[in-house]
C-alpha cells in the first residue's frame, strides 16, 4: 500500500514538472521565438519550428532567407508586441492564434503590420511549436516570393559662381577597364603601355585580371581619370581597354579653387556612426573640407528607397515602403570664375592668397590660396605617392592661405594714420624731421633701429610717409597714439573679432595676448610687423571703408544668404579723416615716387598701399624672407577692391613684384 502510494506521489509530481517544462503554453514558446527574432538569432527562431514546417524549410534556407531580407532592407531595428489573450483557443484547425504587431525600422523608413502567429502542441514532445510560413516575414510574402528595394538616388546640390559657372557639379569621370580577351597576341606588351599611361605598376593590372570572378569577356576596372584628361585618347587607341562615363562630384577649375570649393569623399565608418541619424549610409559621400564641408547640410542629397514584395514574375506585388527622394540644394556664389582663374594664374611662380572684392557691396569675387590641390584627385582616388608627395611639399599646397594671418607689413600705415588722426596724436601736415635710413627712440633700445628703405627730399610729413612708405614715421606715429589708445583704436577696426563671413577665418591680432609690452613693440605695430597678424578677407574689408564713407563692409559669398552693402562696423572714422588718408593713398599710385606707381592708369585710377613684410627671427637675421602685399581699390565709381599677398618676394622686389600683377586685374576686369 505504501509503494503505491509513493508511485502516485511521484506521477503527480513528474505531471507537475512536465506542465511547467520548456514549451507549457503558447505564451512562453512565443515568447521565447521573440526573443530570438529581436537579436536576429535566425537558428533560434527554427528551432521553435513545428515538424511540418521543419519540412519545408531547411535551416539554412531559413536563415539565409530572414538574414538577405533584413540585410537588403537595412533593418536596423525590430519590435515585435504580441496581443495574448486571456484564455488561448484552438481554431478550426487545430491551432492556437497570438495576434502581434512588428515595427521596423528600414532603408525605407518605418515598416508597421498586424499578423497572427499560429502554435500547434507536439504530439510526442508535449512543446508548443510555430506553425511557420513566409507570411511571417511579411503578410503579402508567399514562399517563392522575394523581397527588393531600389534606390531614387538624389543628386548632390551643386556649387554655381556669380557667372553662372560650376566650381563644383554633378558631371562624369572616365572608369578605366580592361577586357582580357580583346587585348590582343601580345597581351604583356599592352598590359605594360596601359601601365606607362597610367602611372600604374603593371603588377596591379596582372592582379585585378587574375581574379577568381574575372571572366574573359568581363570590364575589370583598374582605374579613374578625368574626361578631360590628355591620356584619353592614348587609351582608346589600345585594344582591349574601355573607358566608361560614371556619375562623379567634378571641379571644374581644379586647383584654381581647391582650397575655396574643397572636396567631397567616401564617409568613413567613424562618421557614418555618428552621422547614421541624420540619414547618411555607408554609400554616401560627404563634404571633407571647403564650402563642400561648411555647406554640407544644404548640398546632401537623401536618396529615395522603396522597399516592396515581386511575385514569382518579377511584378510587384505589395509595397511595403517608400520614401522620396530629396536632391540637395545649389550654392550660389558671389564668385567670378574668371576673376578666379585669372588670379590664380598669377602664383605659377609664389605662394599667396588673393581677395577680389565688390568694395561697395561686399560681394567677394575671388578668393585664391595658391598652390593648391586638385579636388578632382579624391574623386579619382589619390595614390599614396601622390598623397605624400602633396603632404611633403614645401609649398603647402593644403594651407588655406586666404583663412590664415600674416603679417601685414605697411598695408596697415593706413590704419595706424587714422588711429593718429582720430586720437588727435598725428598731425598731417607737420614735418617730423626724420633724417637717415634708421632710428631709436633712445639708447634704452639698445642695438635695435626701427629702419626704412630711403630717404626722400621732402618733409616729414603723412602724405611723403604714406608715398614713400616711411618706416620711421609710422613708428614714431604709433608711439605718440600711445599703447592703450593703439589697442583701442585697432579694436574699433574689428581686430581681434571673428568677422562675420560664411568661411570661417583665422581671427587677426595686435598681438598674440591682446596687449603691447614694450615701446619697441608698440612702434613697430604701427608698420605691421611685430605681432600684428591680419587675415587678408579682413584686410579688405576694412579697406572697403575707404570707399563707403568710414562705413567697414560685410564680406559674403553667398548670394542666397548675403546680404549686399550690409555695414559690419559703421563709422570707423570722420569723411575729413577719409578724405585725407585716401586722398594720400591716392598719391602712392599716382605720384611717380610712390610705390604703388607701376599700377598707374590714367583711364583708370585707383588708390591704394603696398606693403612688404619681413619674417624673420630678430632684426639681424639675414636667412629670413619678405611677404609682398598690395590693396586697391578704383577711385571713381568703385568696382573692385584687389588684395593680393605673394610670399617669399625677397630678391625679386619686394611688393613691387606685386604691383604689376594687381594692375593687371584691374586692366582686364575693371575697365
């Protein structure tokens, strides 16, 4: 009686366990397949399948088929919320239904469908299984029908200057391929003439064509070049190599505006993680430096994706779903190509940056930094060698020189007279009785002089200062304004504030903390040198004021955006002030002594200041060089203001190798 009682105990209690095991009711098998679904565990969702569907699906068939949908699709994120009811019944079949909503978040934006997930109890296994079908993948999805998604690409707003001209647009480039069985008998000797042309080690070619994919009828891409490219007509000379047209971001004029347009590239994995929410895939390219990077947000163009179910034909069935497409939208420039070009070519044999300006709107209508680069060569696909050779060049072909500071050198007397004026510290007309080709204060100066390149039979006075570009006078000017008033003054210019322009620039200075030390300091400011560094956009902003009544423009670029004539600093100094500084520029072009002379045109009159400054360690420092300057302006009906700072002058005269190339600007552009 006692054993028969025990076996009964230990029936219930293997019922018991049994009820409470793996699979004891829809609810828990549901949820464990859920769970597989959300981390993409595609083998543990098979594995809750019934015997029947096991059948006619393998596993591997299962999982290569969820995992190329979802891939396809770009499915980044699933939610699955089953509706349970409150007591589970059999339908008419046999089956207990879960209602359940999926939330996807795809390619194509947001995927949302009811369906009904149906369990079946295991006969031998006593586990509640998935009767499964495609349908579970999506409602509309039978078992030989597929899944596609097609792209609307949108294209990439372009870059148009004030001429209607593209500094950047959506144009082709060549793709450079060969097809092996067209290369003819003597298929080394071609293999290595295509490796000549193209700067390529034929080892490369030899690679590309022996993979295991290559069929001999098949295009094998080996490279890129532009379609204005002088090697094109080499290539399709050769048997065997074809050139294809593909959709490529171009730069039209290349190296001539490198460093304004900048370059686009292939987003890189550490931005697409951070850029993926903003609508970026790893397909997309990205502006990397330039207005392309600054004006990235407007130029992105968003791709359209259409997610959608075909049948066993092709045709389509359900779309599932669709964004549109979104092109990106044309940035239109202030910018005169020819203007650019032309000033450009003027650096074939200097460094520089150079601003071309609309004095009495702001209007910028070039802005140079030369050397530069080719954008073109990142589309392409830039060699390491060309990388490090451009990386290594003493030149600096990645220095945005236009961003940067320099020292201004005489440029700035200008400015250091209205200081004086405005302080009532200089007095235009009075002889300050310099004698000599340097001079000190006192002998508390030790060795140093303040120096000048000449002396001149006429007084002392700010016009002959201002003509002959005196040194000495300028020094002692800034001494009299005194420290404080000379930082005062030149913050009411706006130096040592962020100018207010789309291209971020590099902010000038009166010194590298704000402050003048020493008296030696203080008077060499006053002809630029010292620490006084000046970026050239600003340069020419404040000269904008000679010509718009004390008022310093507001330098812009783009044309949508900026706003013509718009006063960045009102006021700067009195129209006595203007009218007696400017008069005096005037006389530099004008008078046969002044330095500026050799951009005098009768027809075309300009006024203006040169300035040549010297970087170099100390005052006996013979290894250093000179930066060459030159700022003008036409005086009657202003036109153009031109800036051009040519570097390593030294040995080829100073600003005056400058001064031609100036007048040649206003001579081709201003008359």
């Amino acid at each position: 009686m006692r054993k028969k009682y025990l076996f009964c105990v230990l029936m219930i209690i293997i019922v018991f366990s049994m009820g409470c095991s793996r699979g004891d009711s829809p609810k828990e098998a549901f949820q464990r397949y859920i769970a597989a679904w959300q981390k993409h565990d595609y083998k543990g969702m098979y594995s809750a399948l019934d015997t029947y569907s096991r059948k006619r699906i393998e596993e591997k068939e299962f999982v290569s088929r969820y995992t190329n949908i979802y891939n396809g699709i770009k499915l980044s994120q699933i939610t699955i919320t089953p509706e349970y009811p409150k007591v589970f019944k059999k339908d008419s079949n046999g089956n207990t239904p879960i209602p359940f909503e999926v939330v996807m978040n795809t390619a194509a934006g947001e995927i949302k469908f009811k369906d009904t997930a149906y369990f079946i109890k295991d006969t031998s296994t006593k586990e509640w299984r998935l009767s499964w079908s495609s349908k579970l993948i999506f409602p509309q999805l039978k078992n030989d029908y597929k899944v596609r998604i097609t792209t609307a690409y949108g294209k990439r707003g372009e870059i148009k200057t004030a001429d209607g001209k593209y500094l950047a647009q959506n144009g082709y480039i060549y793709s450079v391929g060969i097809v092996p069985n067209k290369l003819g008998k003597d298929s080394k000797k071609t293999k290595d003439t295509i490796a000549k042309i193209l700067n390529i080690d034929k080892s490369f070619i030899n690679k590309r064509l022996s993979a295991k994919f290559v069929k001999p009828y098949m295009f094998i891409q080996i490279d890129s070049i532009s379609m204005d490219d002088e090697r094109v007509y080499k290539l399709k000379q050769i048997n065997g190599v074809m050139l294809q047209k593909v959709p490529a971001r171009v730069y039209p004029l290349k190296e001539k505006a490198a460093l304004l347009t900048g370059y686009v590239h292939p987003i890189t994995a550490e931005e697409l993680q951070k850029l993926r929410k903003e609508g970026y895939d790893e397909n997309d390219i990205i502006g990397k430096a330039g207005l392309e990077k600054i004006y990235e947000k407007q130029l992105k163009a968003t791709d359209g994706k259409e997610i959608y179910i075909t049948d066993e034909n092709g045709d389509k069935v359900k779309s599932l779903a669709k964004t549109v497409k979104k092109d990106g939208k044309d940035i239109h420039l202030t910018i005169d190509a020819d203007i650019q070009s032309e000033v450009y070519g003027q650096y074939k044999a200097s460094s520089g940056a150079a601003v071309v300006m609309q004095p009495k709107t702001g209007a910028v209508l070039a802005l140079v930094s030369a050397p530069g680069y080719d954008p073109n060569d990142f589309v392409l696909g830039m060699s390491s060698d060309k990388w490090n050779s451009l990386q290594n060049n003493e030149k600096k072909p990645f220095l945005n020189r236009f961003q940067s500071t320099f020292a201004p050198g005489s440029t700035f007397k200008p400015l250091t007279a209205i200081m004086g004026l405005k302080t009532g510290k200089l007095n235009p007309n009075v002889d300050a009785k310099i004698s000599g080709l340097k001079w000190q204060k006192d002998k508390s100066w030790g060795k140093y002089h303040v120096t000048r390149d000449e002396t001149y039979s006429g007084p002392s006075n700010l016009l002959n200062a201002l003509v002959y570009s005196d040194n000495i006078y300028f020094a002692k000017a800034a001494l009299n304004i005194g420290k404080e008033n000379f930082i005062d003054e030149t913050k009411k210019l706006g130096i040592g504030e962020n100018i207010p322009f789309e291209y971020g620039l590099k902010t000038s200075q009166i010194s590298s903390d704000g402050t003048i030390k020493s008296d030696v300091q203080l008077a060499d400011s006053g002809y630029g040198q010292a620490q006084v560094l000046i970026n050239p956009v600003q340069l020419a902003s404040i000269y904008t004021s000679f010509v718009n009544n004390g008022n310093i423009i507001t330098p812009y670029l783009n044309v949508d955006t900026g706003t013509p004539s718009k006063i960045w600093i009102s006021h700067v100094y009195s129209e006595n002030i203007l009218n007696m500084v400017f008069n005096d520029m005037k006389q530099i072009v004008k008078n046969p002594e002044g330095t500026a002379h050799k951009a005098y045109m009768a027809d075309l009159p300009l006024a203006g200041k040169t300035g040549t400054a010297e970087i170099k360690k100390s005052q006996t420092d013979t290894t250093g060089t000179e930066n060459g300057w030159f700022v003008a302006v036409n005086t009657d009906k202003p036109k153009l203001l031109v800036l051009e700072m040519h570097e390593n002058v030294k040995h080829r005269g100073g600003s005056g190798y400058v001064v031609p190339k100036v007048k040649e600007i206003f001579d081709k552009f201003c008359k």
